[in-house]
C-alpha cells in the first residue's frame, strides 16, 4: 500500500494519480456533457433549470462533490505537471511525431507532446467557467435571473452569457483545447491499464479519438446554439 507521501513523490506513484484522477474527471466530463445536453430539451430552460435544482438538492452531498472535483482537478494538474517535468529532465531532446519504435509507430503527436499546454488552457477556463456560472462574478445584475419561487434561473443566465459572441467565440476556443487534450487522454487512460493488444492499437488510438472529438463536439454546438437562438 503507497502512502501518500510516496503517491506524491515517486514517478509511478505520480503516474498512479494522473490515471485515477483522469479516470474520475473523463466521468464528470461525460456527466456535465449529459447535464448541458438538457439544453436542447425546451425553449424555456425548464429541462436544464430542473436539471440544476436536482443537484442542489442534494444538500451536503452536492458540496461534498464539489470538493471531490476541485481535489480531482488539484491533484491531476500537480501530477501532469511533475510527470512532464520528469520527463522533459529525462529526455532533453524533443520527440519526433510519428517516429518508430520496436513495437511500432508511437503515438507522440501535437496533442500528446503539448498536453501541459491544453491542460493548463482548460485550468484556466475552468476557473472562469466556474466563476461566471457557480458563482455569477462576471454578472452586474444576478436578480435578474431571480426565481420566483427561489433559487437561479440558470437557463436565463446561460442564454444570456452565450447570446454575447465574445463569450461563445472564448468558450468555443477551450472547448477545443478540451479536445485535444481528450484526444491523447482517452487513449493514454485505456493504454495505462493495459486493455490494448499488439493488434489493437491503431484501432483503440482511432477509437478513443473520436470518443475525445464527440464529447468536445456536444459542448462546442452549446454555446453557438443558444447564440442562434438569441438572434
């Protein structure tokens, strides 16, 4: 059993935490991607607000997930960092795209070589993403999106931000750092554990591509539908 100490210090303990925590947050990106999708269900927002009060209902628990996230989200970014940093000490010289190796073509390309470039971009929209939606501090007036009853209208601060085309041309742009951070991350988390065959590779690298592209797809149309819409 790895103590935490040696989790947080030693190369496999830090290749350990980098899978399990990409393994938790691939699930929350599905999840959130299932949640925004509600979007599409109405006009109104009903889908998508009943969506939102569903979550804060569950009380402490919704809290407690919270901070599951952000520890997720802390302990991967600490881990993606040192691991590139081992790595670029280890290996001074740059890797070439497509080189051969003894077991093949590698798979080192822009996104697998640049993935502390796409990480930091999506830590970065993150922060504002969360900002703007969790805690409406890009928002002069939150009582305008005041519910009757109580609680935010999401949908209406939602539709809002997105009918302004510079925050749908931002938020289009890290969706697409997400998706080509996704697109050597799926294939490196199903690599780590060791699922793929001699054969299967080419066909596991495609595969889990296009896991990564549809996923940064269903977030890219979001912001640009509610844009049209708003016209």
């Amino acid at each position: 059993m790895y103590s935490l100490k040696t989790l947080l210090t030693s190369g496999i303990g830090r290749k350990l935490i980098n899978w399990a925590t990409a393994v938790g947050l691939f699930g929350f990106v599905v999840m959130h991607l299932l949640g925004n999708l509600t979007l599409f269900a109405n006009d109104d927002g009903t889908a998508f607000n009943a969506y939102a009060a569903a979550l804060h209902s569950l009380g402490p628990a919704f809290y407690l997930i919270e901070i599951g996230l952000l520890l997720l989200f802390v302990f991967h970014i600490y881990s993606g960092i040192t691991m590139w940093r081992q790595n670029r000490a280890a290996r001074p010289q740059k890797y070439v795209a497509g080189q051969k190796s003894k077991n093949g073509p590698s798979h080192y390309n822009l996104s697998s070589t640049k993935m502390a470039i796409s990480g930091i971009a999506i830590a970065a929209f993150v922060i504002i993403h969360v900002a703007q939606f969790r805690f409406q501090l890009f928002t002069s007036d939150v009582e305008q999106y005041a519910l009757e009853g109580g609680g935010l209208d999401l949908y209406a601060l939602v539709a809002d931000v997105f009918s302004n085309p510079g925050w749908v041309a931002f938020y289009c742009g890290a969706i697409l750092f997400l998706g080509w951070h996704l697109r050597h991350g799926v294939w490196s988390m199903v690599h780590s554990i060791g699922s793929m065959n001699r054969g299967g590779g080419k066909t596991s690298y495609a595969v889990a591509a296009v896991i990564g592209l549809l996923l940064a797809l269903g977030f890219f149309v979001l912001p640009i539908y509610l844009y049209v819409g708003s016209l």
